[in-house]
C-alpha cells in the first residue's frame, strides 16, 4: 500500500498530465514526463509519449461536450498509472521517483504555471476559494464575536 503522500504525488501528476495537454507547454512537458516515466529505458520513454499522445488526442476529441467527465477520467488512469510504478519501486526510487513528479507536476499545472484557473466546480453555500502556494487563512464558524 503506498503512503499517502506517494498517493497525492501520483494525483498531481494525473492531474498535471491532463491541464498540460493541449497547452503550450504540452510538448515541454511531455518529453519530461516520458523521461520520468521511463526511467532510462528508451522503449518504456516510448510507450509513454504514445501513452501522452493517446491522451491528448482523446481529450482534444472531447471538445467542450462532455470534457469534465473525460478530463476527470484521464486524471484517474494517469494516477493509477504512477501509483502501479510506485508499488513496483524500492524505496530509494520511489523517494526519488516522487521528488521528481512533484517537481514536474508543480511546473505544470495551473497553478505552478502562475495561470491560476478552476474549472467544473459547483458550489452551494458558503464557498472559499484558494489558489497558490503558502496562503495562510483562518476560518471561524459561527456568529461574530
């Protein structure tokens, strides 16, 4: 069973995979991310840019109609994806695995990449909403005081 902090690198990076596509980073990142993936081996580097390619051609097919359920979904395959190489790896590659999806993943997505975006969020009630690195908020429920 893999450590929780192992799960939420996996979940960045599905999530990086998929708000990279499409993008003008796409080409940038998936060189690094089949890089990662492919761990020194030019024929795994190689299933994972046809894997990258496969995904982006998917969620560009999707258009407007129906890319949430898409994007949610190639999110989910790609963390599994990481999480199955993970529980294969000691424990010396997986540190170093992680470190380096991390980092991938910090450069890539929304946020890392300064575009700060949220999309396909319903809120009801009360809703606060954070984006970034290092915020710091206090929340207090209840009446005023």
């Amino acid at each position: 069973m893999l450590a929780e902090a192992m799960t939420a690198a996996a979940a960045a990076g599905g999530m990086a995979v998929v708000q990279s596509a499409g993008t003008d980073l796409w080409t940038t990142f998936r060189e690094r991310c089949a890089a990662l993936l492919g761990r020194g081996d030019p024929g795994r580097e190689s299933d994972a840019l046809e894997r990258l390619d496969r995904t982006a051609a998917v969620l560009d097919a999707a258009g407007e109609d129906g890319s949430e359920r898409v994007r949610d979904l190639q999110v989910g395959l790609w963390q599994g994806r990481f999480e199955a190489m993970l529980e294969d790896m000691d424990r010396a590659e997986r540190i170093r695995f992680v470190t380096e999806l991390r980092s991938l993943s910090g450069e890539f997505t929304a946020e890392g990449a300064g575009r700060g975006t949220v999309s396909g969020n319903t809120f009801s009630g009360p809703t606060a909403l954070q984006i970034g690195d290092h915020n710091h908020q206090d929340v207090h429920f209840g009446p005023a005081g």
